[in-house]
C-alpha cells in the first residue's frame, strides 16, 4: 500500500489536546498508564478517533491509502487490537482515500512498473493537508454555538458581546450565560438587565430600589441631628440613584468577590446614576461611621476655619 508522509492531529482545538500548554507555558504532564489498544479498523476515520480517545489513547497518526473500502473508513492500525501499550502511544491508521493521481493526465498515472510512484506519494501530502483544512471550515459553524463549541473557544465568543467569563465558573454555567447574554443587550440599563447580570456573576438575586438612597439630605435642627444622623454628602437626585441589595451576609464575601459586584454595577448602571450597596445583615446606617459627622470628627467654631482667606 502506498502511504503519506504527513499527519492528522485529529482536529483536536489548540491547547486541548496531549502535551497541550498548561499554565505559564509549560506542557501538561500525562500520567503514564498502560491501555489495550482498541479494534478501529472498518471504522469511519472520525468514529476511529472517538473510540480510541475513550479508550484513553491521544488522537491517532492518520495515513492515506488507496483501497477497495468505503472512502474515510480505516482500513489498517499499528499497534493492532489487544496489544497493551502506554497511554501516550500514538496509534498509526491507514485511511482509504481516492488519490488525486486519478485526476491527471495518463501519463502521470502509476503503472505495472510503479513509474511515478515519488509523484503519486507526493500528492498524497497535499491531499491530506487540503482535507484537513476542508475539515476545519467544515466545523466552522461548530465553533460559534456555545452549547457546542469546544470549552477553549468560549472566552473568545464572549469577546464578542463584552462579556467577561470568570475563571472559576464551570463551563456548563459560561455555555448557559454565553447563551442568554445577547439578549440582555435590547435592555441593557434597565433595572431587569442589572439583576440577570448580577445574578450571573454571584449566583444571588439582587434587589433593586429605585430612586431611593440610605441618607436624607442635612439640614442642622430640621431632619438631622448634629453627631447623630448629619453626614457629610455631595448633591444628590434622587431621581437618579438606586440602591443594590444582596441577600447575602457582607463578611461572607471576599475583596475578589466585592470588586466583581462593584464591577458589573459599574459597567451597566446608567452614567448619570449613582447607587449605595448593601447586604441583608447591614446595621442601622445611622448607627455605623459614614463620612464626615458634625460632633464627633468635627466641631462648630473649632475645625471649621475657612483657610481660603487667610493670608
């Protein structure tokens, strides 16, 4: 039989497969176990591959041959079935193909002599390495439906829509929200839009109170007191602030979680809005130490010099 010189690697997604690069660069080291090598011939060339990565085995090194069987079906394997070897060994498959050399003129073509048999083993290599690119943009509409594509691509298909994928989601979770976040763009800024998306990154569902803020605005001897409910605030309208509730306790969440949460709010929120989060165990607001109380850090006729004009 005459066979190609060059390999398959199966299709297998850049970084998935054996010896793929792991973290910082460095190969993923395979823990070395001894497998029975599995029957594959008579078997379709992508079946052959399925079966042998069940049985624990890396893709296999894929061979063209010109055979009497079904076109892509393997009709020849090294190691051959039962043989016991290490689970890195690469089983060579030789697959029946019709050779290109049909398509040229009869003077090209092979006979009982084997002229021309370096031409007929040099077109094997770029009939191989035209299919496997046939093979990709075959799968092309594969790699855009996140319920399907490998788990390497969702990060990239997430690029797309901005949406960050953490690292610590399991996949199914980034296939589910990778799935539903395009919808969320007709209702970007609203307050719907804000709690799907916070409960996407925290697994908790946020309640949102609009146009209501946890400080009344000061005024000394009318709706405050001084030391006890004044506090120091720029200018706010109401019309234009909200409140974020987490049921959730806040000493249960850690500062990565808490920037991820200031971080999705800041991202959707409206520009002109401001908001003020909060937990479902937060104390009394008047009773904790926000900003600047007069009283307690600041005294009437003691620390409230107007030093602009001083000399």
């Amino acid at each position: 039989m005459a066979l190609a010189s060059t390999t398959s690697g199966g299709g297998t997604p850049p970084g998935s497969g054996p010896g793929g690069g792991g973290r910082g660069g460095r190969p993923l080291e395979r823990r070395v176990k001894k497998v029975i090598v599995p029957e594959v011939t008579g078997l379709l060339y992508r079946d052959a591959i399925i079966v042998l990565q069940q049985a624990g085995l890396p893709p296999p090194l894929a061979r063209y041959t010109e055979a009497y069987a079904d076109d892509s079906s393997v009709v020849e394997q090294y190691p051959i079935r039962g043989q016991l070897v290490d689970n890195t060994t690469q089983v060579s498959v030789s697959i029946a193909k019709s050779s290109w050399m049909a398509f040229l003129p009869q003077v090209f073509q092979v006979s009982v002599n084997n002229e021309n048999q370096f031409l007929h083993e040099f077109m094997w290599v770029f009939q191989q390495l035209h299919e496997h690119i046939d093979q990709v943009l075959t799968r092309m509409p594969w790699l855009f439906r996140p319920q399907e594509t490998d788990p390497a691509f969702l990060p990239w298909l997430a690029s797309w829509i901005a949406l960050g994928l953490e690292a610590d989601w399991p996949v199914e979770q980034q296939r589910k929200w990778l799935r539903c976040a395009p919808a969320l763009y007709s209702i970007r800024g609203t307050k719907k839009a804000l709690e799907s998306l916070l409960e996407m990154y925290t697994g908790l569902r946020p309640r949102l109170i609009e146009n209501e803020w946890p400080f009344e605005p000061m005024r000394v001897g009318v709706s405050s007191e001084i030391g006890v409910t004044s506090v120091i605030l720029p200018a706010i309208s109401m019309a234009n602030c909200f409140v974020v509730e987490l049921p959730v306790q806040a000493d249960t969440l850690n500062d990565d979680q808490l920037i991820r949460i200031h971080r999705v709010i800041q991202a959707e929120k409206p520009a002109h809005t401001m908001y003020f989060l909060t937990f479902s165990n937060q104390a009394r607001l008047e009773e904790e130490d926000h900003g600047l109380v007069i009283g307690e850090a600041f005294v009437e006729g003691e620390s409230d010099v107007d030093w602009s004009e001083q000399p």
